[in-house]
C-alpha cells in the first residue's frame, strides 16, 4: 500500500471520528491502568461493568490496597482470569505506592516493569493517559493491519513498528483507536462488514464480502 492510500484511510477515520476515545471507562491514570490490566482476554464491556462500582469510591492506588485481595477479587469474579487479575493488581498497586508515590510511571520500561503488564498495556497506558503516539496492538489491530494492507507483520510487534514508520505523522496519536474500533465493528473477524466500511475502495483486501 502506497502512502498516498494510507493518508486518505486515517483522514477518513479521523473525519468520520475527529476525537477517538478507549471504551475503558476510567477517571484518571491509575484507573486507566488498571482497567487496561483487566482487560486482557476480556471485552472492555466486561470490564466497565466490574469497574464501575469500584471506580465510583476507589481513585488510588491506596484505596485499592485499603479494599484488600480478597475483596477486590470478589468485585472482578466476573472478568476472566480474576484470581490471577487480582493479584497482579494489587501487586502493582503496592509498587506504585512504595516506589511512584502512588503515580502511574510515564515510561515504558517503568511501566512493563509491574505485574500484569505487558507491552500492549504499557503502549494504551503511555498513548491514551499521556498523549505519547504510541501504537498498541491487539488482536483487532493486528487483523485490521494485514487484512486491509496498511501494515502487514507476522507478529504483533513487527506490525507495531511498521505502524509507527507508516501511519501519517498528522494522525499517529489516534490511530491505535480509530484502528481498534475500526476491527471491533466493521473490520470483523469471520466476515467484515464491507458494504458498511468508508475505506473499502482503498483497502487492499481480495475476498471482499457483498451487501447481503
């Protein structure tokens, strides 16, 4: 896919979305955070409805430590793996008070450095807390990058740093949202929706599904 093609993909996405935001909900950092270690194999709906409560009294990372892991591993029951969950969260919630002073870190290696945090988590927490240009790849990227030929890649890491070099700089910010979305409800896995899609003239894909 030629640059021309790329520009015109992300500055449709950005017309038809001009301010793109996670469906985590969340009211500051450290929630972010923690939402995102949640969200692991999990839908963010899911998530959003085991947060919400919590959330509503629980803005730090003390307050989560306060709660304790019997506690706020009951209040997760819901979301897949919530034993293991819970105690990553309430590990990282320690190392957060003891060495951040109960701030979220704002690099990487500081970042990936907690329990339950890998290098997606790591990149959503840098691109959407702290407005890095960042790209976090996820099963709806990673589909959406090679299925449409924006940035194809045998592994996730290899389509994020193909991502990085070829999206526009004007709209690498929000790419990794308009991305995800875009996989989440037209980009589908078993079968896209391209009637519906505003990039199907400039997506590379071959086997392009028909109005039914």
């Amino acid at each position: 896919m030629n640059k021309q093609k790329r520009t015109e993909i992300f500055a449709r996405f950005q017309a038809a979305n001009p301010d793109p935001k996670t469906e985590l909900l969340y009211e500051n950092p450290f929630q972010l955070l923690i939402a995102v270690i949640l969200s692991a194999q999990a839908t963010d709906k899911s998530v959003n409805i085991a947060t919400r409560p919590i959330f509503s009294t629980r803005k730090t990372a003390q307050d989560i430590l306060d709660m304790g892991l019997d506690d706020f591993t009951q209040a997760i029951r819901s979301i897949g793996l919530y034993k293991t969950k819970a105690k990553n969260v309430l590990k990282t919630c320690e190392i957060l008070v003891n060495q951040y002073n109960g701030e979220v870190p704002q690099t990487r290696e500081a970042l990936e450095a907690l329990p339950g945090v890998g290098r997606k988590t790591a990149n959503v927490v840098l691109n959407t807390a702290f407005g890095q240009a960042t790209m976090a790849v996820d099963t709806h990227i990673f589909r959406v990058s090679n299925r449409t030929g924006i940035a194809p890649g045998k592994n996730v890491l290899e389509v994020e740093q193909k991502l990085l070099k070829v999206v526009p700089k004007e709209y690498l910010l929000n790419a990794h949202h308009w991305l995800i979305l875009h996989g989440r409800y037209i980009c589908v896995a078993r079968k896209p929706k391209c009637p519906h899609c505003n990039i199907s003239d400039l997506c590379e894909y071959k086997d392009k599904t028909k109005p039914s």
